[in-house]
C-alpha cells in the first residue's frame, strides 16, 4: 500500500526564500520535501522510481515550468505538477494545465489552495503507481499465454469491432471452434469475465503498445 | 473660309466683267422700254383723240341738219303746222346727210311727221300722224330720190304719240339740244342714237321738237379699222357703261329676258381685257367729266397701257376707250433683251477665263513664294528652289522668313528634347485655364494617360477633390512672377491618388503678357508612401511604448514582489505550526502571525489590482515584409545615428514573409537597435557601425543586430527586469524585447563578443502560407 512516505514534493524555484520558506513550512506537516534550485539540478538527481509530485516555479531563468514539463513528457515521466507563478500569465497556465499539469498558483497562494492541490497530485500518485502495478500485473499474466493464445488475445484487443469466432478464425486461419476454444482459456489466464474486459484492462495498461 | 489670293483675282475679275456687262444690257434695256412705252402711250392717246374726232365728225352733218330745219322752221320759212312742208323739208336733209337714218318733227299737239330711208316699194317713206278733236289719222307715204310718190297708204291701228317719247320729253325738259341715250334699232337690230331739238316760237313758246336718228354702227367698224399696235383695241362707251362700239360687233348686243336687245354692260363684255381695264370704273359720269385717263395694268401675266377718253369734253355722247399691250411696243427689245443677257454671260465667262489666266500670271510668284515659305518652316532652308519669277518685295520677306525660322527651328530643336528626353514630367499649361498646351510622355506616364488624351485635359482634371482650390495659389503665385513649387495630391486615369512635386514659373511674351507655364513634375508617391508608414510605425511604437512600458512595469513589479510575500507566508505558516507544537505557546503571538499572513495576502491583492490595471496590448498578427519593417524601424532611428556620426547598414536578404505583431516585432528591433547605437556611442570605438542582417532558417527568420559597442559584462542576466548594463538603464528594455519576442512565437538571446562584435540575435516565424 502506498504511504505517505513513500510521497516526495520537488520544489523548483530559483528564488532561495521561497524553497526555504516552503520546504519549511511543508516539512513541519509531515511532507517529505526535496528543493532544487533550477530544472536541471532537478532531472541531474531525479529517481523515477520514487513517487511524488514537483511544485514547479514557471519564470526561471535557463529551462523555465513550461519546458520542463514538456521535458518530462517527452522524457514520459509522468509525474503529478503544481505550477507557481508570481506572473499570473493567463496563457501559460492553459497550455501547463493541457499538458496535464494539476493546479496554477500565483503566487502568493493560501496554504490551504497549496495542500489541496498536494493532496490532488497524491492521490494521483497513487493512481499512477496502481497503474503501474495493474499493468505489471496483467503483463505478467499475458506472458504465462501461449504463442496461439497470445496471438488470439492481441488480435481481440487489437480489433474490437468483430470479434467473432467466425471472423478472428478467417483472420488466422484457424477454425472458429479452436478459437472458442483458445479464447475461454485466454480469459481464465488473464483474469477477466469477459472480452470487453479483456480489451479495457489491455488498453488502459498499454498491453501492446 | 480663307481663299487664296489666286482665287480672289478670278473671282473678282470675272465677277466685275459680268456685273458691268450685265449693268450696260440692262440699263439700255431699262432706259428703251421707257421711250418706247411713252410712246406706246401717246400713240394710244392720239389714236383716241382721233376716234373722238372722227365721231364728232360723223355726227356733224346730223347735228347740223337738225339746226337747219330748226332755223327754218323757227324764222317762219317753213310752217310747221304744214305737214306738206315739214315733209319736204325733212326729205331734203335725209337727202343731203347720208348719216340720218330718220328725221321727224312732233309738235305738242300730238302731230308727227317722219321721214324715214327704206328698202321696200321706195327709197324714202314717210309716216305721218294727225290729231284733229281726237280723231287719229296715220298715213304711209312711199317716195322716191325725185319725191315723187310711189305710194301711199293708210294705217288706222298707228296711234304714235311723239308726246310721250323720250327725245321728245327731254328736248321739251331742257329747251336744248339733246342726244338720247344709245339704243338698237329694232328694225335693222343696228346701234344708234337720236339727237333732238326744241321748236320754239318767236314768243319763245314750245311748238315742238326735231329729232334725228343716226345710225352708229360705222363708228364699231371705224374703230375695228384703226390700227394700235398690232392687237390694241379702240370702243365707245355709252354714259350708262353700254359698250356702243366695238371691233368686234358681236359683242355689243345681248338679248334680255323681255326678248329686247340692248348694249351690253362694259363689266360684262366677253373681251375680257376690256372688262379689266374699264370694267372697274364705277360711276361713268363722274369718270366721264375727268380729263382723258391713262393706265397701265396687267392681266394674265400680260401688260396693257389703256385710255379713255370722255365724250362730254368734246360734246360727243360717248367716251372712246382704248387698251393695248405693251408687247405690242416692246415685245421686241424684251426678246432682244434675254439674248443680250446670254451674250453678257458669254463675254463675261471669256473675260472671266482670261482674268483667271491674268490672275494667275500673278499669283504664280505669290504661290512659289508659299512653297518656299513652308520648305523654310519645315527646315529646308536652301536657296536653290528660288523661283526665277518673283518679286523684291516677297524675297525680302523670304530672306527675313527664313534667317528667323531657322532661329526658331534650333531653338524648338533643344527645348523640345529638353521636354522629350527629360526623365522628369513635363507640362506647359495654360495659366488662365489650366489646360495642358503640351506634356511630355513622361507626365502622361505617371498620370496614366496618353498623350492625345492630355491635350484635352486641363489641371482641374487631375486635382485632388480636395486640393481644387490649390489651383488659385498656383495661378497666383505664377502671376506675381514667383516660381511655384508644392507638393500636392493629383489623381491619375484610374483613379490611383499620386504624390506629385510640381514647379512651375511663367513665360511672359515680349509685351509681357502670360503666355503660359512651364512646370517640371515629379511623382513623389512612392517616398510619401514610405513616409506615411514609417510616420505609422512610429506612431504606432510611441503608443505601444506608452502602454506597454507601464504594463511591463507592472508585470516586473508584481513579480518582484510576489516572491518576497511568497516567502512570509511560507514562514508565517511554518511559524505557526511551530507554536502549536509548543505547550504553552503565546495565544497573541499566535494571532500575531495569522495577521502577518492576512496582511502579505492583501498586499498580494494590490499588486494584482495594480497590474489588471495596466492591462497589457495583445496586438494583432499579420503576415508582414521584416525587411521592409527593419528599413521603416532604421529610418525612424537615422537621425539618432546620425547624430552620433554612426552608421547603420541592413543586409537584407531575400526571404518570405513573417507572422507575428508588427509593431511589438517593429518595437524589439528599436530597442536593440537603440541599445547598440548606445553601447557603440558609450564606448568610445572608432569603429562606429552597426549592421542589421537577416537570415532564413527553416522556420524562422533570424535577425541579427550586429554592434562595434564593448559587449556585455557576462555576470548580468541581460534578459532579467531591473538588471541593466547601462548607468541610466531600467532594464526593462531586454526584458520586454524578449517578452515580445516570445509573445510572437520567436527567441531572442545574445552572442558574446568576436571579432570585436557582439550581437544580439531573434528569431520570428515564417508565415505559413495556407
């Protein structure tokens, strides 16, 4: 079960007093806070297997919020992002909050917005970290298949739209009974009632991507 | 029409040949048909006179056997109340007057002798009438030339009364001698006329009266036989309009409705000519106491002199009237007449055609002379064509033609390749109307017309709507003998507005009046359009820096001081957890840092306010030129640099169209311009230029402001607000410059000094053409 502990909150900020103040005032309840004082210094020590969430400042200096955001995209670190800006720019927030970013706050914020929001960014840590888990989880299933059942299975989730015995068999030249037959085992292997099942659980996980 | 003086002489000399030919046929035309209508007249006149005097003549001898027998009868030679002697006196006058056709005596008392001429049983018959105590007797007596009786009758149904005829009564009324009015026998349907005269005694008592008839039938012959001219005619007319004589004798009778024949009326007579002449006349007798009347009228297109001469002027019972036509006079010389007028027209077309050879004996040197002249005007000048006939006077006149046209000629030669071969617009104008009197193709190109529709037009056509009355300081100017010179909006063929720089003075003649304007014209459209856009863009940028600085200002500002606040509250919050850890922790130290973290809050909300205030300009994005906008931008900082005495270059390459915000891209480019200018001035190089280049990368355009300045001290955040390399710098300028740059979808950064040049650099998107 994920933990508390388990939760680290990056600070970037190239202002000193604001990383001291606010890994002050985080520390004393109960965060584990790490602060950097740019985006590389961040990504040079950063550790993917450790979860957690970034309270990213956006105007610094060098790589600035908005790049790095795109960065860890690009890089497909999905990591939970609380933005601060003591501009306010309007258009910056859209674009950080379409690429997945949790809150905007201008600065200065009421510490009750900045815990909410942390809150937000753990419960989403916690999600992606099920994900993970689920995903691993039914990979590890998906290799005890065999090669025929592999096969079945990929073409159900690759093509949901016929998924009929009579149309997967012509498809790989199988009979339609031999895939009734190989479709109820990959079932039981995979640990779903269904094929509509099958297919979401597959997809969400990224099964064969 | 001008005519050719070769054409004047024939005119004129033909023409006057046949006016004074013409004048002479026509005033002996004229000046004979008078002398021979005067005579016509006079002839008439004395053939009437003679008519009158040859009926005076005929009726002599009856007036005067009249007399006779009234003398006698009167001195009591013969008695009247004998009838025996009355007869034979009677006899004897019808013997001796041939004239009489009857002669009779009626006393008062109702007796009546009458000798009369016959045809039967005698020469003569004689009726006599007796009244005795009311009985009647009547008896008819036949004699021969001898007076014998041949027979004798009597005839008791003849009741004649002389008493109550009219030539008795009249003679009776007026005691003298009467004639009666003319009348036609009935027996021999013959004209005639009965004159009567009274009987008196010696106690000068009426006894009776004497009558004689006469018949007149002779005078129509007499006058059918006169001759007036070749067709005039000659009548006798009666007091009462009876026409009594005439040529043609069957005209004189008509029958009337009782079957009686009487003289016809002058108005009604068949020849018409007559009736025409005399017809009109309308009380006779009055006419008839005038003196001889002549006329002359025309009827159907014909001519007639008429006269009439009246009968009781010369004692005659008639007026003899006479027309004729005048063709009978002067139908000759009106014949001769037409043929003198053909003979005038051929001798004048003779003389016409030998003044024409005269004429152009003459003008034949006048002629050469033109040819010369119009050799001369068009530039061949050689004496060589000189006629062999000519003048001195027209060769003197040749001589001074020609030195002065070929003066002309070299003169026109330069000032019209002058006009021609100018690059600059050319006009000559007008200055009372302001028509074009000549352009040269290089106005007509810049106005956009052609040369032949130019002549038609005048300065009004290509005026500015608005700059009409600029034609009156154009006008007066040039009258008081200033050059003009303006730079004025004219409108050329399809409606374009065109910049044109006119100067213009006026060419007076040698009495000094304006002959017109010779201005020189330049199209100034293509640099008053670069002014108006780089007045634009520097309009636009000072409003822009206006704003935008302010807004930028804000921004900086709210930044700057977010952070610190940031900071308290974090502390203020971290404070406060701390105390809450602590058992006895101070309840107002407590309070104290939740209104320390109220209190940054707020100042958080002023920033806020203060920056929505200055709300920063979006602008608009536009495909542009960046070349062009970087030539606009420099110009707007020419004047700085040159200041200064440094140069700015821009290498401008080829390269397609920006997108992005004109005025913010037209912005950043001032102000790292401006900087370099700065930063070159500031350090004191000798080198003193700065080079604008433009670069295409594969989605950018890159720009490059290139400086000689000292470059840029490596610690300072250039881009940072509030940080500045400059003594007097905000440091806004970069920071806003990359603002704006990044607004536009560009980068801006900085390259550090080689070559003893530092650069500062951006980027802007190639529009995407869609």
């Amino acid at each position: 079960m994920f933990r508390m502990e388990d939760f680290t909150i990056y600070i970037i900020d190239d202002e000193e007093d604001i990383r001291t103040s606010l890994t002050r005032s985080l520390t004393k309840r109960g965060y584990k806070v790490e602060s950097f004082s740019s985006a590389d210094s961040f990504l040079e020590t950063y550790n993917r297997t450790i979860s957690g969430c970034l309270l990213l400042d956006y105007g610094m200096p060098e790589m600035n919020g908005l790049e790095l955001q795109n960065k860890l995209i690009e890089m497909e670190i999905s990591i939970p992002i609380i933005f601060m800006t003591g501009h306010g720019g309007i258009p910056q927030s859209v674009q950080a909050i379409k690429a997945g970013a949790i809150d905007f706050l201008e600065k200065p914020f009421q510490q009750k917005v900045l815990l909410k929001a942390i809150d937000t960014a753990f419960e989403q840590a916690i999600s992606f970290n099920e994900d993970i888990e689920s995903a691993n989880a039914l990979k590890a299933k998906f290799e005890t298949l065999t090669a025929r059942e592999k096969e079945i299975a990929e073409f159900i989730v690759q093509n949901p739209a016929d998924t009929s015995s009579k149309n997967i068999g012509r498809q790989l030249d199988v009979s339609p009974r031999t895939v009734d037959h190989h479709r109820a085992r990959v079932l039981e292997k995979m640990d779903v009632t269904s094929v509509a099942e099958l297919i979401e659980k597959a997809i969400k996980s990224d099964l064969f991507s | 029409m001008k005519l050719s003086l070769g054409a004047i002489l024939a005119i004129w000399l033909s023409g006057l040949q046949f006016i004074a030919v013409l004048s002479v046929v026509s005033f002996y035309f004229v000046s004979s048909e008078r002398v021979l209508l005067d005579h016509a007249t006079t002839l008439i006149g004395e053939v009437g006179r003679g008519s009158t005097e040859h009926s005076k003549g005929f009726l002599e001898p009856a007036i005067r056997a009249t007399k006779l027998a009234k003398r006698l009868i009167e001195s009591d030679i013969v008695d009247n109340n004998s009838a025996e002697q009355l007869e034979k006196l009677l006899f004897q006058q019808m013997q001796v007057v041939p004239q009489l056709s009857g002669i009779y005596y009626g006393d008062d008392q109702g007796n009546f002798v009458y000798v009369m001429r016959s045809e039967k049983h005698a020469d003569f018959r004689t009726k006599l009438v007796k009244r005795n105590n009311g009985f009647i007797s009547t008896e008819l007596i036949w004699r021969d030339e001898n007076y014998n009786v041949t027979r004798r009758t009597t005839d008791p149904t003849d009741k004649f009364d002389p008493r109550v005829r009219p030539w008795y009564i009249d003679a009776k009324d007026k005691r003298s001698f009467i004639w009666t009015a003319p009348y036609i026998f009935f027996s021999s349907q013959s004209p005639g006329i009965t004159a009567a005269t009274p009987i008196t005694s010696a106690s000068n008592q009426f006894e009776g009266v004497i009558g004689v008839d006469i018949e007149i039938e002779e005078i129509s012959r007499f006058l059918s036989g006169l001759d007036i001219g070749s067709s005039g005619v000659a009548m006798a007319l009666s007091s009462d309009r009876d026409v009594i004589a005439h040529p043609n004798s069957n005209f004189i009778r008509e029958t009337d409705q009782a079957n009686t024949l009487k003289f016809v009326k002058i108005d009604q007579i068949e020849d018409l000519v007559a009736r025409e002449a005399f017809g009109n006349l309308p009380n006779f007798d009055q006419v008839a106491a005038e003196q001889e009347i002549e006329a002359e009228f025309k009827y159907n297109d014909g001519k007639y002199a008429s006269i009439l001469i009246p009968g009781s002027n010369h004692d005659l019972p008639w007026s003899i009237a006479i027309y004729a036509p005048l063709s009978d006079f002067i139908g000759g010389i009106e014949k001769n007449r037409t043929r003198n007028i053909w003979i005038a027209m051929f001798i004048a077309m003779i003389t016409g055609l030998i003044g024409l050879k005269i004429a152009n004996k003459i003008n034949q040197p006048i002629r050469d002379f033109a040819i010369r002249a119009g050799h001369v005007a068009s530039g061949n000048v050689s004496k060589s064509n000189a006629s062999s006939q000519t003048y001195p006077e027209l060769e003197e006149v040749s001589e001074t033609l020609a030195s002065e046209i070929a003066q002309r000629k070299t003169f026109e030669r330069i000032y019209g390749l002058t006009f021609s071969l100018t690059s600059r617009g050319m006009a000559q104008i007008s200055p009372n109307d302001g028509h074009f009197i000549r352009v040269n193709q290089q106005l007509a190109d810049t106005l956009g017309y052609t040369l032949k529709e130019m002549a038609d037009l005048s300065i009004f056509d290509i005026l500015h709507p608005e700059d009409v009355d600029s034609y009156l300081s154009f006008q007066k100017t040039l009258f008081e003998d200033y050059e003009y010179n303006q730079e004025k909006r004219y409108i050329r063929k399809n409606g374009e507005i065109i910049w044109l720089q006119v100067n213009a003075f006026l060419i007076r003649d040698n009495k000094g009046e304006p002959m017109y304007a010779v201005a020189t014209i330049d199209d100034r459209t293509a640099q008053k359009k670069a002014e108006t856009k780089i007045n634009e863009l520097s309009r636009d940028l000072s409003h822009f820096a206006r704003v935008n600085m302010m807004g930028q200002m804000a921004e900086g500002l709210a930044h700057e001081l977010n952070q610190p606040l940031t900071s308290i509250t974090q502390n203020v919050d971290a404070a406060l957890l701390t105390l809450k850890d602590l058992p006895d922790a101070d309840p107002e130290l407590i309070e104290i840092l939740n209104d320390m973290d109220r209190q940054a809050h707020h100042g958080a909300e002023i920033i806020r306010a203060l920056r929505g205030l200055v709300r920063k300009d979006e602008g608009e994005k536009s495909q542009f030129d960046i070349n062009e906008l970087l030539d606009q931008t420099l110009q707007l900082l020419k004047p700085e640099a040159n200041e200064l005495e440094i140069s700015i270059a821009l290498k401008a390459q080829d390269i397609p169209l920006v997108f992005g915000n004109r005025v913010q891209v037209a912005q950043v480019i001032m102000n790292l311009t401006r900087n370099a200018i700065e930063a070159v001035e500031a350090s004191g190089v000798s080198e003193r230029d700065i080079t604008i280049k433009t670069k295409p990368q594969k989605k950018f355009i890159e720009i490059h402001v290139i400086d000689t300045g000292p470059g840029i001290d490596p610690d300072v955040d250039l881009f940072a607000q509030f940080e500045s390399s400059k003594r007097d710098g905000m440091g806004l300028g970069l920071s806003l410059s990359r603002t704006l740059i990044e607004a536009n979808g560009g980068k801006v950064w900085y390259e550090p000094k080689t070559k003893g040049r530092s650069r500062f650099c951006f980027t802007i998107p190639v529009a995407v053409i869609s």
